[in-house]
C-alpha cells in the first residue's frame, strides 16, 4: 500500500522556494507514494507555476475565498493599501487560523508524512505531532530574526516537534546546531535540486530585445523585488556608478515582480538609466533572460541556499554575489566559483562588475569551477536523500 505525503507551501508564487517543491514533486515516484500538495493561499492568476505541478498530485487551498486571500495576495504584488493592511493584521488572522486548521485537520486523516516545505504550519504543529513531519528551513534561524531571542526561541520550539529539519547548506546546519544544541539530532543537511537539463532547454525560447540591448549586451539579476531581502537597491546603484563612471556599454536586465518594484523603478529614473534598466515583471520562464547574460548580479542581505545561484551555474554565467551570512559562499566556493562582495556595499559591487566585466579569463575560471559543484544539486541525487526521511 501506498503511503501518503502531504506537502504544505504558504503560496505558491515564483520564487525559488516554489520551483524547487515542484521539482521535488515531479521527482517522488508516485507508484511508491500518493502525493498532496496543501497551498494555504490560493493567489489565482499569480500562480504561473501551477501547470507545472504533476496531475498525478493532489492539490488543495486551506484558503481560496476572495475575502480571506485578497489582503494577502495584494500584499505580496505591492498593492495593498491601509485599509487593506489594517483588515490583515487586525481582523483576518484570528478568521484565517480557523478555517486553516479545519480544513488541514481534514487532509491530515489519511496522511502518512506531513513534510512542512516552508514551516509555515509550525504554529500548527499539535495538529500532526503522531506522524512524522518533516520542516524545510530555508533561512538561517538568526538572518530571519536579527538575533531576537524571543522570536528565535519560539521558532526553535515549535520545530523541535517535527522528526526531522532540513537545513539547505552546511553553514545553516552549523548555525543551528550552535543556537540550539538539543536540537542538533534532528537537523539534516539536504541541498536544494535543479533539473539542468530542463533549465536549458527552457533557455532555448526566444525574447524579445531592442536593437541596443541586442548589440551592446546586458546583465541579468533575478528574484522577488522585496528590499527587506534581495536589496535591489544597491545592485541598481553600482550599475549605475559602473555606467556613469566608467562607461560600462552593457544593460541591466531584471527578471521579477513583487512590492519595492514601483520603487526600484523610480530609483532607475533618479538615476539617469532607466532607459538602460529591463524590468521584465513575473516571467515564469527567467532562463530565456538568463542564457544570454554576460554576468549575474546577485544582491540579497540573507539567503538559506538561493536556488537562482545554482540555476545561473547550471546555465553557466559568471556571478557576482554579495557574501550572504549562509548558503552563497558554499555555491560560490569561497570566491572560486563567483565573485563575493560584502552586503549593501555599492562600491565594492561596482568594482566586481567592473573587474569581472572586462576578464573573461576569470569568468572561465568560476564557470569551469562551479561545474565540480552541479551533481551535487541534481534532483536524481537530491530525491533518495529526502526519502530516507520518509
């Protein structure tokens, strides 16, 4: 007899989270497992990934009635006003919490393996504690909490119910390890999977690119334009300085959406390149964007194990990274594999873009080094390992 996984996510959007839970889903053998996908919010039109999720998975919304997902979903586009926001934090919590625990109560009944893709059913956690679960942690605990200790304590108590907890990278097991001991049997390092193959078959499509960005060439960030975590702002404010200072030729391609967008936009403007500067909005294919790129930029403040890193391997192009408190110097190989600067440093992220630029001998050297790390990120390594927790 089958057994039966429940995978739960909070939304499913664009992001790296999502795409590696729908690689792991086509990977798992349904003839060895039923498979149920839990989504808390149902974000609609913004789910441009949902056809890629397996028929053979079960899909389900804990919430999909427009009164209790459309603060969310505004929230998460940079649409929601102040009657909106205050809807959300007052009133709909209590409402959402509810329904969410009735109707994953529901799904639970037949369910072998609850395994938590983001932890956001960890304040749930009493509703499965007699079955094993397993918690994915794609931060580190002290980058998401800034070393509040209340916040951190009460995660950690919550994850300590689960039978396992997967950390994306060593420098996150580590850091786990070290905040809290007693919960060091339960962590498990598995790497996040790509299927490369399919990335570069995905990069074949066609896009469409104006004469000047055609010939003079571009760069390529990619990821959810929030500023509390991916710093647009200091990637947006080295190109410039690499443009107006040193006369770089090449353009800035942005692949993403999300709330700073408008923000980011404006910031081109004041800048004197907002005619230089692509903003592509959601693209549910960024490796056609990618493929032609001469270097990827790369500008978050914290990370766990940024899926886009390894993508950009797989295709690869020569990055540029700021030196993440966990996951990136892993993918880069302390510097062997991309170039490392430090966090909201525009200076020094111009002069990387300015070095790297104009050395393609060392872009060879990252690209032929990041190759020694891609099996480890293949979904056909990755899915024997999770099982072994199943």
């Amino acid at each position: 007899m089958k057994r039966t996984l429940l995978f739960h996510v909070n939304s499913l959007l664009t992001g790296g989270i999502e795409r590696i839970l729908i690689e792991i889903l086509k990977g798992i053998d349904p003839q060895k497992y039923r498979i149920k996908l839990s989504i808390a919010f149902n974000m609609g039109e913004k789910e441009v990934l949902k056809d890629q999720i397996p028929t053979h998975v079960e899909v389900h919304y804990l919430l999909d009635h427009p009164m209790l997902v459309t603060a969310h979903k505004n929230k998460k586009t940079g649409n929601t006003n102040f009657a909106e926001k205050a809807l959300s934090e007052l009133f709909l919590p209590t409402v959402q919490k509810m329904v969410k625990r009735r109707k994953l109560n529901t799904l639970l009944k037949d369910v072998d393996v609850v395994i938590d893709f983001d932890t956001t059913l960890a304040s749930m956690h009493k509703l499965f504690t007699h079955k094993k679960s397993i918690a994915y942690s794609h931060f580190g605990f002290d980058n998401i909490w800034q070393g509040r200790r209340g916040k951190l304590n009460k995660l950690a108590h919550r994850l300590s119910h689960y039978t396992h907890i997967v950390m994306l990278c060593n420098e996150m097991k580590e850091e786990a390890a070290r905040l809290y001991p007693v919960m060091a049997p339960k962590l498990v390092k598995i790497y996040n999977a790509i299927d490369v193959q399919r990335i570069k078959d995905l990069a074949k499509e066609e896009v469409m690119l104006t004469e000047n960005f055609r010939l003079d060439g571009y760069f390529v960030s990619a990821g959810r334009i929030h500023e509390t975590q991916k710093d647009f702002t200091t990637l947006i404010k080295a190109y410039a300085a690499a443009v107006h200072k040193h006369g770089i030729k090449e353009h800035l391609v942005i692949v993403g959406d999300g709330g700073s967008r408008e923000k980011m936009e404006t910031l081109a403007s004041d800048l004197g390149i907002r005619e230089r500067v692509l903003f592509t909005g959601m693209q549910r294919n960024p490796y056609k964007w990618m493929k032609d790129a001469s270097l990827f930029l790369f500008s978050s403040k914290y990370e766990g194990l940024p899926t886009v890193l390894i993508e950009a391997h797989g295709l690869k192009l020569p990055i540029i990274s700021t030196a993440t408190p966990t996951g990136v110097r892993e993918l880069l190989m302390n510097g062997k594999a991309g170039e490392l600067v430090p966090i909201g440093d525009i200076e020094a992220m111009t002069q990387a873009i300015l070095k790297l630029a104009k050395d393609e001998n060392l872009q060879r050297e990252y690209v032929r080094n990041a190759q020694e790390l891609l099996p480890q990120f293949e979904i056909s390594y990755m899915i024997p390992e999770l099982e072994k927790l199943f």
